[in-house]
C-alpha cells in the first residue's frame, strides 16, 4: 500500500540527498568495517564484526523505508492550490483561544517536520486539526492533555 506524501522542491530534494548519502558513503564506509573485521579471525566471538553486522542492517532498513518515502512522493504544485482553507504547505497563524498566544506554522509532511523553525506536520494532531480550516474558524483540537482552541489569524502561502 502506498502512502504518497506532499512535498516541497526542497524537501523532496533533501530526502534524495540523505538517500544518496546513505547509499553512497555510509553503505560503503560499514561494508569496509565488516571486512576489516572478518579479516581479525574467529568471527563467533568478534564484536567488531557483531556490532558492523547489526549496524548494516539498520542501515539497509533506513535505506528501504527512505526509498519508499522518495518513490511515494510528490511535489505539490502550490500555484494551484486553494488559499482561502489550510492545506499542506500553508503557512498558518493560529491564536490559542484560552490564552491568547498565537503561533505561525508552516504544514508539512512528515519528514519535512520540525516544530521549533515553524514546520508542522499534516499527520500531527494540530496538523490534522487545522486541515480545511478558513480564516476566522475556531478549530477544537483532541490533544493529549485535552482539546484545544485555535482561532485561525490567517492563511498564506
């Protein structure tokens, strides 16, 4: 089953970088550490060889899931999207109704995420919470320590 995720050109281009970057540095840099600990002898008892071994398949996994990523994904033509509702790759400023605090994220996939520079995943609670509001709507978030309020401020790209 695939699981298309949306993406930016930047995005999308440093998904292929770390790619690249596993298959062609760190791929070959843990196959010389697996020789390098073959050729010390007895391999039963050889932790070098053990911890190479366990370290090549954590990256083969990381390698398989990230090609998964890159083939499930699209770069969304943002042109054509509508700015009146929050979509992904909206740029969002929503206030906390309780509190009045306001925030501006920025809703993206998942591997784009990162909270602290305003990159809010869409699966994310508040993510999914916010998707198809409109300026002026009052979304009633289910977080873990209860629903939240956030009003929606405004909606650009």
């Amino acid at each position: 089953m695939s699981n298309v995720s949306y993406y930016t050109e930047e995005g999308l281009k440093k998904l292929k970088e770390e790619l690249a970057q596993l298959e062609q540095v760190e791929r070959p840099r843990v196959s010389q550490e697996i020789a390098d600990a073959r050729d010390k002898g007895d391999l039963s008892e050889n932790a070098e060889y053990h911890a190479a071994k366990e370290e090549q398949s954590l990256l083969e996994t990381k390698i398989a899931k990230l090609k998964n990523v890159v083939a499930n994904a699209r770069v969304i033509d943002e042109s054509q999207l509508d700015t009146t509702k929050i979509l992904i790759h909206s740029i969002v400023k929503i206030k906390n109704s309780v509190n009045g605090m306001e925030f501006t994220y920025t809703l993206v996939a998942d591997s784009e995420s990162d909270v602290r520079n305003g990159k809010l995943s869409v699966n994310s609670p508040i993510g999914k919470g916010l998707l198809g509001k409109k300026v002026g709507d009052v979304a009633e978030i289910q977080v873990p320590n209860g629903i939240m309020k956030f009003e929606v401020m405004e909606i650009s790209r």
